[in-house]
C-alpha cells in the first residue's frame, strides 16, 4: 500500500457530484484510495451518502458529505463556496449526477425533458464553471499536480449511440460531448484538463431493470461484445488515473469504459 505522501492524488481536494449511489460512490471511492480528499455530495439520500462518508474514512480516507442539487445556481455555488473554505482550495471536481426519465417521443412530457436536461446538462455547466473559476484563480500548485484544476464529465455511451425511448437522456449526453470538447478548447490555456468518461452498461440503481432478472442480463450482454456487465469500479480506476498527472497529457476527450458497446456488436455476424 503506498504512503499518503506518494498516493497519486495526495493533497488534493475532489468534489464528486451524485456520489451517494452508483457510478458516482465508486468514483468517490477510488478517488480517496488515491489519496484525495472527497466532497462526497449527494441530492436526497443523505443516508446513502454518510455510509459512503463512512466506508471512506474506514479505509483510511478522508471524506465529507454535502446536499446540493446540481441543477441549482445557488446549490452548486455554496457547495464550491463551502468546499473551499473548509479545505482551500479544490482540485479535481468529477461532474457525475445524472437521471434518466424514460418514455416514447410521443408520451414525453416537457417535464421530463426539461429535469433530465437540468441534471445531465445545465448540472455540468453550473459545476465546471465554479471549478474552473477556482482552478484560474488558483493556478497552478507545483507540488500538487502539472494541471491547475481537472474536470471529469460523466457521460455515457449515449453522446455518440441514439437510444429510441430516451431523446432526453441521448440528448442531454450528445450535448455534454460539445460542452465537454468546448469547455477543453476555451480551458487548456489555464492549465486546466477537461475530459469524459463514457461509461456503457455498469451495473447500478439506474439501469437495474436492464440486468436485475437473467433474460434482461442475457439480452444487455448481447450488446457488450466484452461478455460482462461493468462494475461501478470499473469507472472509478479510470476517473482516478484520468484525474492524476499519469494522465497529463490526456485533454480534450472521451473515454469510453463500456466493454465494446460502441463498437456496433449488431455487425459482428451480419452486414
Ligand atoms: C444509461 C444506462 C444504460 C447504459 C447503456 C447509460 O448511460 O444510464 O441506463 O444501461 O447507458 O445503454
């Protein structure tokens, strides 16, 4: 196990939004492995999200839990505001929070649409902004890390695969693509890395329908030509060496994490 002083992450502060469940708890998770500490933030599950408070400071991290709705000005603001006093500064925000409300085209309500944009999409603008206001402010701190800041949107396979049944998710995705690659273009000059991770299928609450019996499990492998649904952990190596100087030169892009569900497994026997 490395010391505190050689963890890759070692002085620096995350925050990590919608890390009370899912994708999010295992980025928080293998982030304070790394050696940072973590604004473990969450929406409604304050429960949920003090266990993985708690999980983390068992394991020898250092953790906080922090309410605030992503999709609200004054939320977001005062949940940077606060993380900065407490800790001085900030250093790596993984923007994560995301929903999914389903329907047809058709039976869509404006509702709907709107929450999931909100979330997915007004959420990561509202988060980057006030990590890339601090990270200018700040600099660049020499003995913490090359970057003066790193953002880290959660995206998914769906900023680049339609998905019938879900325009809103699909598109909340496809626009985090260019506000992601914009925010890299406008940012590099400050010394500040901003990328994607595009996870595919990875078990958790929000997908549960799509594997929770063996029929739905047999037809979503189908798609993931790497024969395993991926493992919240699955996410968390990569947002924690996407995060760290191992990654330095890596600006401006999306990695996909989804066992080879971009790579139109339909073809494999057929076209
Ligand atoms: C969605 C999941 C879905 C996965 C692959 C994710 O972005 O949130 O519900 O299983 O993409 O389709």
């Amino acid at each position: 196990m490395a010391s505190s002083s050689t963890k890759r992450l070692a002085n620096q502060v995350a925050i990590v939004t919608g890390a009370s469940s899912g994708i999010g708890t295992g980025v928080a998770v293998a982030l304070a492995e790394a050696g940072a500490t973590v604004v473990v933030n969450y929406h409604s599950d304050a429960e949920e999200a003090e266990k993985v408070v708690a999980h983390i400071k068992e394991k020898g991290g250092k953790a906080v839990a922090f309410k605030a709705d992503v999709s609200k000005e004054n939320q977001v603001q005062e949940m940077f505001r606060q993380t900065i006093e407490q800790f001085g500064t900030l250093h790596i925000l993984v923007a994560n929070s995301g929903i999914q409300q389903d329907a047809t085209l058709v039976d869509m309500t404006l509702d709907q649409w709107q929450k999931v944009i909100d979330v997915n999409l007004t959420g990561q603008f509202l988060c980057a902004r006030e990590a890339a206001r601090e990270f200018i402010k700040r600099g660049v701190q020499q003995d913490v890390s090359r970057a003066a800041g790193k953002i880290i949107c959660m995206s998914s396979v769906h900023e680049t695969i339609p998905w019938a049944g879900h325009v809103n998710y699909a598109a909340s995705k496809g626009g985090l693509m260019l506000l992601m690659k914009s925010m890299a273009q406008e940012l590099a000059p400050h010394k500040i890395r901003v990328n994607s991770i595009a996870p595919g299928a990875i078990k958790t609450p929000i997908n549960n329908e799509a594997w929770e019996t063996p029929d739905a499990a047999r037809k979503l492998l189908e798609l993931i030509p790497y024969g395993r649904i991926g493992e919240v952990e699955d996410i968390g190596r990569v947002a924690a060496w996407l995060a760290s100087d191992e990654a330095d030169y890596v600006h401006g892009t999306t990695l996909y994490v989804d066992g080879g569900m971009t790579l139109y497994p339909g073809f494999a026997d057929n076209g």
